[in-house]
C-alpha cells in the first residue's frame, strides 16, 4: 500500500495536526493485524479514499465485538461520486462478516459533509457524543 498516498490524504483530513506521518512498516502492521482493516480506494493508480475500521474484543455480548470506524477520507476532486459511501459499505460488510454488534464512526464536528454522507447510511448522530484526548 502506498504510505504516501495514504498520509496525503491524512493531511486533508487533519490539516491543523503537526504529527501526521504514515509509515510503510505501520501499513504493513495493520495489514497483518486480524482485527484492523485500512481499506483504500483506487483511481488510476492514485489512492483517492480511506477508511479505517478497528474490530474491538466486547464484555458486553459473548463473543461479538464491536467496530470503529475512522479516518473516513475522499479526495475533494471526486467526492460526491460514491467513493466514500462504497468505502464505507465494504467496512459495514467486513464488520457483519466478523459478528460485530454494532459499528460507530468519528467524525470532526466541522465535517458537516460527511455527517450528511453518515446520516444517509443509517448512522445516529443524536445518540451519543464522542469525547477523545490526544496523549
């Protein structure tokens, strides 16, 4: 997988954040790691989309987990066309494949793009709040 494809795209997502750096060995660790799925989407050799889905162990339900998805990125010169929304059903259906209960996706409160996108696929907005701090 191209790293450099991939952290161009990180860049755009997270404009304002110094330590954006996308390492080959990384790709190549999550790529062997059963429950992370870095999915990428193609367009003339140029990766123009990403979403990452996470499988987490759950308490809650026997042996379901549940699934985070982030990370969730279209180049700004062919959104619109399906990529994001394609990107994002091939994570739900990885996720249904492995048993997980439920799915969660973050998202900046200014992406009011892709909360559109979210809302459009089913995702509940209202519910709950997600609350993160970087370490």
């Amino acid at each position: 997988m191209d790293a450099r494809g991939v952290e161009t795209l990180y860049r755009l997502l997270l404009p304002n954040h110094p330590g954006v750096e996308v390492l080959p060995e990384r790709l190549n660790q999550i790529a062997a790691n059963p429950d992370s799925f870095l999915f990428v989407c193609e367009e003339d050799n140029r990766i123009i989309g990403t979403v990452h889905l996470h499988l987490c162990m759950d308490a809650l339900s026997g042996n379901r987990p549940f699934a985070v998805i982030e990370r969730v990125i279209v180049s700004p010169d062919v959104r619109g066309k399906g990529f994001g929304a394609a990107l994002m059903r091939h994570a739900e259906q990885t996720a249904v494949e492995r048993g997980a209960l439920k799915i969660m996706v973050s998202s900046a409160s200014r992406r009011e793009e892709a909360h559109v996108l979210y809302t459009a696929l089913g995702y509940d907005g209202e519910g709950s709040k997600l609350f993160k701090k970087y370490l």
